[in-house]
C-alpha cells in the first residue's frame, strides 16, 4: 500500500474496520463479565450480589449476540482454526501495511510559523 489516499487501497477497510470495531467490543464485554465476577465475591451485601449477578448475566447475553453476529459474518471462527487463521493473517498484514504508511510529514518543525510577541 503506497499511497493510503487511493480509493483502490481502501477496498474492504470497511469490513476490516467492521470486524475490529466488533473484537474489540467482545473483549471489552468479556472484561465486564470477569470484573463482575470479581465484584459478586468480593461483596457481602446479598441486594447487591443480586443486583450484579443480574448485570453478569446481561453482559454474558449480550457476549452470546455479539459473538454470534461475528461468526455469521465471518469475522470470528472460534471452532476451527484453518478458518480462523487466514482472518487472523489479514488482520495483522494490514496493521503491518497501515504502520509503514508515511501519515506524517517528516519535518514537523514549526518555528518561525506562528506570530511571536515582541521582546
């Protein structure tokens, strides 16, 4: 990828940012359901325990969705790894390709650009 400005280099970014966008939702969600966890026993206020044991639940529900969601859409393939593995491949190419991209200009001096007050 030379030039990130070219519309043909962006062919399918919008499925690979889609699937990135849904990882790292998963992990967050799964971050929640561990933290609940820790919460549950670490409190000894059974309204609470409750109250998050529910919550627990929901975030589990809602790991279900959205794992679902990205199997259907082949973006996650947890039961098979010769599937899994090209996504994985593709993901990391296209990071190593969007890290090599020159985004920035290579002199980021900006003396003498802006208006200095008189000394």
């Amino acid at each position: 990828m030379e030039d990130y400005l070219d519309p043909r280099n962006a062919e399918g970014m919008p499925n690979l940012a889609d699937s990135a966008f849904a990882m790292d939702f998963l992990l967050g969600i799964k971050t929640g359901i561990r933290n609940y966890g820790f919460a549950i026993t670490e409190t000894a206020n059974p309204e609470l325990r409750r109250m998050l044991h529910k919550q627990m639940e929901s975030a589990i529900d809602l790991h279900t969705e959205v794992s679902n969601l990205m199997i259907k859409k082949g973006w996650l393939n947890p039961h098979n790894l010769k599937e899994q593995f090209p996504v994985d491949l593709k993901s990391a190419e296209t990071a190593i390709q969007i890290s090599e991209l020159k985004l920035f200009p290579s002199d980021t001096d900006r003396l003498g650009m802006f208006a200095t007050p008189n000394k």
